[in-house]
DNA sequence: CTTGCCCCTGACACTAGTGTCAAGTTTTAC
DNA sequence: GTAAAACTTGACACTAGTGTCAGGGGCAAG
C-alpha cells in the first residue's frame, strides 16, 4: 500500500508517516522511482505508535522499546525491556494523578452546579 | 511573600509564576519598587494549575475556567462551567484511553519476561 | 557604602510533532 | 498522449511552556 492509503487508513497525515521513518519507528519497501510501499502490518504499527505518543511518549523512547514490540523473548531486549518498565510505571503514575485531577474537577462541578 | 518563595513553596520556576500571571491565572499585589507580592492562598492556587496543566489543560482553557474556580455558584460563570464540563468529559476519555494503554504495556512486558 | 542576593523586563532558544508550501517526478485515468 | 492526482525531498512555521541571558534596580548585613 502506497503512503495515501496508509494515511487514510490509520488517520495520520502523510507528513506524520514520513517523519515516523525518519525517526526509525517504521519502515517501508521502495519502488524503482522511490515511492514508499508499505506492509499491511504497518497499519496496526502505525495505530500503536498514536497509542504510544498520546500516552506522552516520545520518538526516542519508543525507538528504545521497538525491540520488545518487533522481537519479543530474546535477549537483545534487555534494555529495550527495561525502558518498557519504565514507561508502564511512569503511565501508572500519570494515570493515578489523572484520576486524582479528575476528583477534583468534579467537586468543582458540584461545587457550581446548585445554582 | 516574594516570587523566590513562592518558587521554593511551589516547585514551579520564578520564570513559570510570571508567565502564569502575563496568561491571567494568578495575581499579586506590587511593592512600590514593582516586586511581586504574593497572597499566601497563590500557593495551593499554583499547585492546582500544575495539576491542571499536567492534565493537558492549556492556559488560555484554564483562564475559561478561572471563575469556577475563584467565584462558585454565580451566574457568570455559566461558560466557565461548560468549558469545565467539556474538559472533565475530555479528561475521563484520555484516562479510559490510557488505561487502554496500560493494558498493552503488560501484555508486551509479559510477552518479553519469558526469557 | 559596598557587597551580595534577590528582583525587574525583554529577548531569544529549545523541543517535538505537525502543517504547509515549493519544485520536481511518477502514476493513473481518460 | 495528456491531464489530474499522488508521490518525492527540503525547508520553514507554529505552538506553548520553559530555560537562560542581558542589563538594570532594590534591599539588607557587614
């Protein structure tokens, strides 16, 4: 499937596709001419990799746990495994002071609901 | 209280607290030489736009939402409140959605510990 | 009075992902 | 074979909060 397709098909702009290359995230066969042509695996990739920067991870930190996605169970992951940890008790976290924002919105809420 | 302490009390950089009032979202009182002068309530104020921020909030929504937070349960408030409302709504989606996230982050490590 | 620390404004830089434009090439459709 | 649509690379802009530096003023302790 050529860039178009893929843009259509996963929502993000032909422009984010390329920078995603750039960056090492995914990757692509090239026709004699030079147009990208990618995989159907690449779609569920590409929708993981939103998943990933809306949760606030950057490009380099999900190149570092690239391995642990591509190649799970082999050694070379150590370091991959372990920034997965990482991000996983770093979400944690967000998510609990998330949960706590959210508390406090809505007593706010409450609070200028009896009007 | 001057600006350095309320950095010290809060965590936030003496930089951040100006550029939170040039946004509207504290004030303080002014020495005639022109110091900043700051309210002992700015505290807990700041930590709460901290917290707001750190929800994704950005200034110009939060200034939406000052007079929920500074005058409940008045008439002026009516488009605070919906703007506090949308953010609350958009708030619990991106909870559900990292929670999502979450979950695949434990898949992947679970599939990676098997070494 | 002077030393040292804190404060003031204004300006410029940075990040990081994305939008957008330009100029040129390739593919597709008629 | 020609026109339209899609692709290429490269470059520049934007956002928004923060860091940092420059040049100047304020204020307390010695």
């Amino acid at each position: 499937m050529r860039i178009g397709e893929l843009a259509a098909a996963t929502g993000v702009s032909a422009r984010s596709l390329r920078y995603y290359e750039q960056q090492g995230l995914i990757s692509s066969e090239r026709t004699p001419s030079g147009q990208r042509i990618y995989a159907e695996s690449v779609v569920s990739r590409v929708t993981f990799l939103q998943r990933l920067f809306s949760a606030g991870l950057s490009s380099r930190t999900i190149r570092n746990l690239l391995p642990c996605i591509d190649t799970p169970s082999e050694e070379s992951t150590a370091a991959s495994l372990d920034t997965l940890v990482r991000e996983r008790d770093r979400l944690v976290a967000h998510i609990d002071d998330l949960v706590y924002t959210r508390g406090r919105l809505e007593q706010l809420i409450e609070a200028n609901l009896d009007s």
